[in-house]
C-alpha cells in the first residue's frame, strides 16, 4: 500500500473515529464542567479528572474486546444454526504470537510515570504538557529495544506491534503538531515573565535569611531534572544500542545474544528467515538513534538555557518551542520498513492448508474474509453488534432489557442535557428567548439523524472539525484576555465530589457510541489497532482542552456572584432579560459567575459572553465567537447522540423482525425504501425524539441537575454493574478460545477490576450527593 493510500485512509477512515469521539466528549466539558468549578476551584478539578482519564482508558481497551468477542460469537451461533463448516479457531500451536504486551506494558509505565510528575509536583505548569510527548518518545526509545528482546524470546518478530504501525505513527504526528501550535501560540501570546515555562501557580518559596523576608522567588528544580532525565535515558540508550548492536552482528554466547540465538534455533523458522530477522532489527537499532541524537540536540540547549537564566526574544522563543517537536519527525522513518508496510489482504476460499509463516500472521483477516464471501452482506452487518445485542449475548435472565432501558434513558437525558443547552446557546447569539429556538432545534436535528444516518459519521466529522478550531482560538483568545483579568481561584478539597461526578460523566461519552464505530472497522489487527488508537486520541485531545478550557474561564468568570446595584447599565439588563427566571428579586442583581450559571442551569459560555460583552466593546467578537463555537459544539454532540439513540433502538426492531433482507432487496423504487421494518424504526426513533422534546420543553432550568445527577446513576448503573459483567463474561474459557485480532494481555485482567470499583463508588457518592444537595 503506498503512502498516498495510507495518507487517504487516516484521513477519510480514522478521523472519523477520532472526530466522532471527541464530539460525544467536548460537548459535555464546554456544558457542565466550568459550572462545577464554582466551589471546587481548580486543584480537585484535576485530580478528578485525570482519575477520570485513567479509567476512561482501561475501559477503551476492555470494550474493544468486548466488541471483537461478541462479533465472534454471534459469527459462530450463525455457523452453527446454518451448519457452516467455517473455521474461526485457530490452532495456537500453529499460530506465532501476534503482537507483543510489552508495548501495552510500556505505554501503562509512561503514562504512571508522568502522571506522577504531575500529581506530586507543587506546582502544575504547562511546560509539563508541551514536553509530555518529548518525554514519551524518549522512554520508547528505551522500550522499543527491550520489545526487540522480548519477540526474539516469544520465537517470532512482531510485524505490526503497535510501535511500527503507520496509522499509529501518522495520527502521533498530527496529534503532536496540534497540540504543539496551540501551546506554542499559548507561549508567544501570554509568557512573558518565563520564556518557556507558563504556571498555573506559582511555586514560591520563603526564605528567612538575616531577618529578611524574600518572597516570589521562582523554582525551577522541576523542570531541571526533567531535562537533565532526558540526558540520561538518552545516554542510557545508547548503551544499549552499541551493546544490543555488537551482540547481535557478532552472536556471541554471551550476554543478549544467547536470547536471541536460541530463540532463533529452536524455532521452525528457515535459516534464511533467521537471517532476515537479525538484519531487521540491526535496521531498527541503527535508526533508532535518530530519535536519540535529536532528543539530544532539543534537550542539551534547553538545558543550558535553564542553567546560566538565558532570556529570549519572541521570534527566538518561538523557534526553540517549535524546534522541541523536531525528534518526532524521526518516526517517519519507520514508514520505510519493510514491516510496516501494509500488504493487501486478499479473499481467500473456505479451507485454507497453506502453511507459510507470512500467511499464518493474517489468518485471522483470512477468516473473516471467509465469512464475507460464504454469507451475504447484509447477513454479516447483523452479526456487528449494536448495545441491544450485547446484553441480549452476554447478559443473563432479564438483565438485557433493563440494560437497554438504562441506555435508552441515559441517552435521551442527555439528549435533553444538549437540547436545552443548544437552544440556550442560539437563543444568546441572536437574542430570543431560548424557549421559543427548543422546537426547531430539537425536531431539526431529529430529523438530520433520521434521513442522513447512513453518512452520519461522516457529518458529524465536519462539524468537529470546524468546532475544533474554533475551540483552539477561543481558548488561546480567553487565555490572552484572562491574563489581563486574573481573577482569584479559591480551591475547596472538601467539594471535590462536585467535579468528580462532572468529569466522570463528561469523558464518558464515547462508550456507547463505540459499537456504532466499531461496524465501520475491519477485523484485521490494523484496524482494531487503529480503532483503540483513534479513540485514545480523542479522549486525550478533550482531556487537554478541557483543562484549558476551565481554566480559561476561571480566569475570566468569579466563582462566587455579588450583589450589583439596582441601576446596572443597560446593556448588561438586556442580556439578563433573555433569561428572566435568572434574576434575583430585591433591590439588586447578582453578578455573572458561575455559581449563578450552576443554580440556574445555564451553561459557562453564558456568563463568559456577558462579562467580555460589558468588560470592553472591543471583546465583543469574542463572544460572538464562543457563541458560534458553543452552537456548532452542541448541534454535532446532539446528532452524534441521537445517532446511537437510533442505532440501539435499529438493533432492537432488527432483533425482533423475522423478514429477510432478500423480500426487502427485491423491492423497487420508494417502495425500496419505505418498507414496514424502517417504519418500525422510525416510529419508535420518533417517539424517543417526542419524549426528549417534551422534556426539555417542560424543564428548562433542570440542565445542571438532570445531567449531573441522573446522569451520572445510569452511567454508573450501566458500566459498573451491566459492563462489568460483559467484561468480566468475554473472560470466561468460552470466548478465550477465540483468536481475535487485538488480544489483552493476561495481567490486563487484574486493572479490568478498577472498572466495577470506580464506577460502584460514582453510584454510592452520586447517591449520597443528591440526597444532600438536592434533598
């Protein structure tokens, strides 16, 4: 496959993936998190959300294998009631190890590893984000060796590990320049006291030297030995390059090519295939040191600089942060490989003898090309699971039906959650009273997802798209603004619950729309591969930027309203008039803060637009800005939640419906299309639509409520008890026989339980926090 197409995949096939995924996500941060912060402050916002993170991405990977077992087990309960000899076990003595847990091991040892930094740092500062992935790739270096030792032991040499796929490399690299040019544009518009550090608090200390006081002296410890870690894992690896290179030429007995050369012997491999795998990771080693030499090259200037306090100018600052993303340029060398390199699959007959090693790497793709062939299309789609399958296949008794209720109730709430917000945030932008926008935005949008369900993903890609880069310039703008304001940020530790509830339900968003996903993806390993990735992507892109997004705001909207005078100037009476039930009787009016938007239940941009509106004419664009971000934000979080609203509710009707395809395919002209069973579809579709107006038409000012607390007990309800079981049923020796093309690790299990515990705890406390607030 040439670069071209593997440039067209990532482009038209992943993003979509990723795209959708961060709509179901960034909705829901830009909605209720800012509100939230009013008595928790910052600190406890991210504790709470990088526990949030962390689970969020043990779920990824355990869902995924949910998915891919479920497929399979539906595939094999088609063979058996049509009595298909169609292979899917695979005899695992026949079967080379696919893919290394050593790449997985290494990505849990980093992300614990900076985690750490951050969590018992004094102090969080930005520089920490901007250097994150230099961090990361510097411990790959250390790790890709190591992985070197551990295919040569599992007697194979992994083609497509995770580490050497394309698509892997390509979304790392657009991830990294994203990332990279918002902080850059953060740094050159805002740093102006540190050249490359920005805080969010400052790490002061006092000293009392011959009684005298010295206050706000800056320490920079941190980030020195940072910097001076990357040297020395430098230097470390290439040790190990020169000692791993000299053994493996020379396959001495001693030392790391004993591993190597027993692994290769007492093997089935040929003697020219052994010769090929020594030369191959000579080839890798050898580039390898392109990654070390630049790292070098970044880290030893910077370094200098920190030491003799160097200061920059602008152009200089901007030059030396850009230049830090440099050492993942390297990785485009690994597209070179011959082990990267995509090979076409081709549709193979129903029995396969062939028992070549290069072919026995793609059985799994083999066999699902076997099913394509044997089994119609149609036939295939319904064996793709949907939410309703999955608790009709792997839940017991009655527990598939309320499964699907709590699903359908939880979407349909947060349906509500977007209709109200939606309307909140159109009725600002052209100064209606949002009560009259909730019908059109609402039955509009119904509609979208009805008639364009088939390309939906697609819609719901350019909607983010654009939504994405209007969030990077409202948060660079409300950060450069918020510099000038400051307002203080109280953190409350005994209120941390509130942010804790708000960040689970936010960065859960894309579970439920995962199976709607996974239908678009093939079951080779590079497309599942992909798939995890795609979505991780997403999760962390709208982890990033809703860190920055909160504190943007906070630097903008108080926490805590006071009481303004009677005679509040006009224009700041006007805004207020669009939400009459806003306004506190008495001889004065409440100012904007969050506090206010919480009890109200508006959504944090309101607030946000009123004070850059009255603060200066010249931020009015601003708020003309967020208002258009939150209205484009809000519609594809909207579409890409009714989208699995009609996909659970397809699936369901599917389950029931004893038509075959062939009657339907027959049919021609409208009559094609306007069949009984989408009837069906739509009628029920349309009733859940009915309902979510309904509701969101009779209980506008219950946003924050709705979403926070009813919210979080079905989520809670449905991934720790209903999840946990599915998880916990694909572990069992009945779906371990099957050979999927993504499989965990076995020490995988043992986090899978932090799953049920976390989500358990979110259901008790979330009890306990309603009781107590809203009681």
């Amino acid at each position: 496959m040439s670069f071209g197409e593997i440039f067209y995949k990532v482009v038209f096939h992943y993003s979509q993936f990723y795209f959708v995924t961060i709509a179901t996500i960034l909705g829901g941060g830009v909605l209720g998190l800012p509100t939230t912060l009013s008595r928790s402050g910052f600190g406890p916002f991210l504790i709470s959300i990088f526990i949030s993170y962390f689970v969020q991405v043990l779920l990824i990977f355990s869902f995924t294998d949910v998915l891919q077992k479920a497929y399979y087990r539906r595939i094999e309960k088609l063979k058996e009631s049509e009595q298909e000899d169609v292979l899917i076990h695979i005899d695992t003595q026949e079967t080379p190890t696919y893919g290394s847990h050593y790449d997985l091991v290494a990505n849990r040892v980093i992300f614990l590893s900076c985690l750490s930094i951050i969590m018992f740092n004094q102090c969080l500062s930005i520089e920490i984000f901007i250097h994150f992935l230099l961090l990361l790739s510097t411990f790959d270096l250390l790790l890709i060796i190591i992985g070197e030792t551990a295919h040569f032991w599992d007697s194979t040499v992994n083609h497509k590990s995770t580490l050497y796929s394309k698509c892997c490399l390509i979304f790392g690299i657009i991830l990294n320049y994203f990332v990279s040019i918002l902080f850059l544009s953060i740094h050159s518009t805002v740093s102006s006291e540190s050249s490359l550090m920005i805080e969010i608090c400052r790490i002061t200390t006092e000293k009392n030297f011959f009684l005298k006081n010295f206050h706000d002296e800056k320490s920079f410890i941190p980030t020195m030995i940072v910097y001076v870690l990357f040297i020395l894992i430098d230097l470390l690896t290439f040790s190990w390059i020169y000692i791993s290179y000299k053994d493996i030429y020379h396959l001495k007995r001693k030392s790391l090519a004993t591993v190597f050369f027993r692994s290769l012997v007492f093997t089935k491999f040929k003697q020219s295939e052994r010769s090929l795998m020594v030369n191959l990771s000579l080839k890798r080693l050898l580039t390898i040191c392109l990654f070390v030499i630049s790292n070098m090259i970044t880290t030893l200037p910077v370094l200098t600089m920190k030491i003799f306090n160097i200061s920059l100018n602008i152009y200089q600052r901007i030059f030396l942060i850009y230049f830090t993303t440099l050492p993942w340029l390297d990785c485009i060398t690994f597209l070179f490989y011959h082990e990267t390199r995509f090979i076409k699959i081709n549709f193979f007959s129903k029995k396969i003898t062939s028992n070549d090693n290069y072919n026995r790497q793609h059985r799994i793709g083999r066999r699902l090309s076997s099913h394509r062939q044997i089994y119609d299309a149609e036939t295939v789609k319904r064996c793709l699971p949907n939410l309703y399958s999955l608790g009709e296949l792997l839940l017991p008794y009655f527990l598939p039906y309320l499964f699907t209720l709590v699903i359908i109730f939880q979407i349909i709430i947060a349906l509500v959650g977007y209709a109200l917000a939606g309307s909140q945030g159109f009725a600002v932008l052209f100064h209606v009273p949002y009560i009259k926008v909730i019908p059109g935005f609402c039955w509009i949008l119904a509609f979208v997802v009805l008639l364009f369900h088939s390309f939906i993903q697609s819609i719901i890609s350019v909607l983010t798209f654009f939504k994405c880069i209007l969030f990077t310039i409202t948060i660079i703008i409300t950060l450069v603004i918020g510099s000038k304001i400051r307002n203080p940020v109280t953190d409350d530790y005994h209120a941390i619950g509130d942010s804790i509830l708000m960040c689970t339900i936010t960065l859960n968003g894309f579970l439920n729309i995962m199976p709607m996903m996974f239908a678009k993806v093939k079951q080779t390993r590079e497309e599942i591969i992909g798939f995890n990735v795609s979505i991780f992507l997403g999760l962390t892109t709208c982890v990033i930027l809703n860190i920055l997004w909160c504190w943007s705001v906070l630097e903008i909207v108080p926490q805590q309203s006071v009481c303004l005078p009677n005679n509040f100037n006009e224009s700041s009476r006007m805004a207020y008039n669009l939400f009459p039930e806003s306004q506190d009787e008495g001889q004065c009016i409440y100012s904007p803060s969050l506090e206010k938007s919480a009890k109200n239940g508006e959504i944090a941009t309101i607030p946000l637009s009123i004070i850059l509106e009255n603060r200066n004419s010249t931020y009015q664009y601003v708020s003309i800005l967020i208002k258009i971000f939150i209205f484009i934000s809000i519609t594809a979080s909207f579409i890409a939640y009714g989208s699995v609203l009609y996909h659970t509710i397809k699936g369901f009707v599917d389950s029931y419906w004893n038509v075959t395809f062939e009657i339907e395919a027959k049919s021609r002209g409208l009559l094609k299309y306007l069949t009984i069973q989408r009837a069906v579809r739509w009628a029920f579709s349309l009733i859940a639509f009915a309902i979510v107006f309904a509701v969101a038409f009779s209980n506008p000012k219950g946003f924050k409520i709705l979403l926070e607390g009813v919210s979080n007990l079905l989520v809670s309800i449905e991934i720790g008890v209903f999840i946990s079981i599915m998880i916990c049923r694909v572990s069992s020796p009945t779906f371990n026989s099957y050979i999927i093309p993504f499989q965990l690790p076995n020490w995988f299990r043992y986090c899978q339980n932090i799953i049920p515990i976390f989500f358990i705890f979110i259901f008790i406390f979330d009890i306990y926090f309603i009781i107590q607030h809203h009681g």
